[in-house]
C-alpha cells in the first residue's frame, strides 16, 4: 500500500498510519501509544503484550508499522518479525530496544526490520518512524559510530 505525503514528508492527515505496539512492559505500551497517538499522521490503536498476541491482533487490524520490543516473554524480535511479515508482506516492521548493541540490531535488520531505535529516545523513534514509512532504513544514531 502506497501512503500519501505531503510536502513536509509527514504521512498525509487524511490516511493515518496505523501503529501496532509490541511490547511486554504494560507502562512502556501505554506511554508509547500516547506518544504515537501525538504525532502528526500516526495512529496506535493497538497493543500486544506478547508475540503470540501480536500475531493475533495483526489478523484483525493489519497495522501499516509495528514497534517491537526485542526480547518478548514468549519470543524474540527476530523470529516474530518473520512471523508478522508473513501474515502481513507490506508490514514495515521497527524494533524499539532496550539493547544498546549493534549486533542485535544488525541480526534485526538482516531479519526484515527497517529500523532498530533505543528505548528511551522518542525524538528518534519520530523520524525512525518517518524514514521506516518512507521505505528507508534506520539505525539508532548511537550505534551509527560502532
């Protein structure tokens, strides 16, 4: 599915981007979905606590980005995205982690991910978000210099 833009290369208003959250830190989902949920064009609707969760939920609502968490109780960033992915081939998929490694984000990456950004930095999970939509990808800048 192609998204509108508009001049700025913010999603055009009238078709929002919609977010699915995964994550199993229930503080971290709520205080994300807010953030999303401010930002120009995007929409989060959707939360999942758990791979298995997310797989459900993406059959009901087949979201445009999910933001997932590396480690899950129940699975990883790497085998979930490929599990997303396969239900959803457009889905453009975006690991938000607590793992300041470029190896977890290389591994993410080579797995399908467009992006892989630290928890903790919501300016860059704004234009993670902008540049994962646009079909680029994103590397946290921290670990840029690696």
């Amino acid at each position: 599915m192609t998204h509108l833009h508009n001049p700025e290369g913010r999603p055009d208003s009238a078709r929002q981007v919609q977010v699915l959250i995964v994550d199993d830190h229930r503080s971290f989902r709520e205080k994300l979905q807010l953030f999303i949920n401010t930002l120009d064009g995007y929409a989060c609707s959707r939360t999942a606590s758990s791979g298995k969760a997310a797989l459900d939920t993406i059959r009901d609502c087949a979201p445009d980005v999910a933001l997932i968490d590396y480690s899950l109780p129940d699975s990883d960033a790497i085998k979930l995205i490929r599990q997303l992915t396969r239900e959803v081939p457009r889905l453009r998929c975006l690991v938000v982690s607590g793992h300041n490694d470029s190896s977890f984000a290389r591994r993410a990456l080579d797995q399908g991910a467009l992006g892989y950004v630290i928890k903790g930095e919501p300016l860059e999970l704004k234009d993670a978000l902008a540049a994962v939509m646009a079909g680029r990808i994103y590397l946290a800048k921290v670990l840029r210099t690696e």
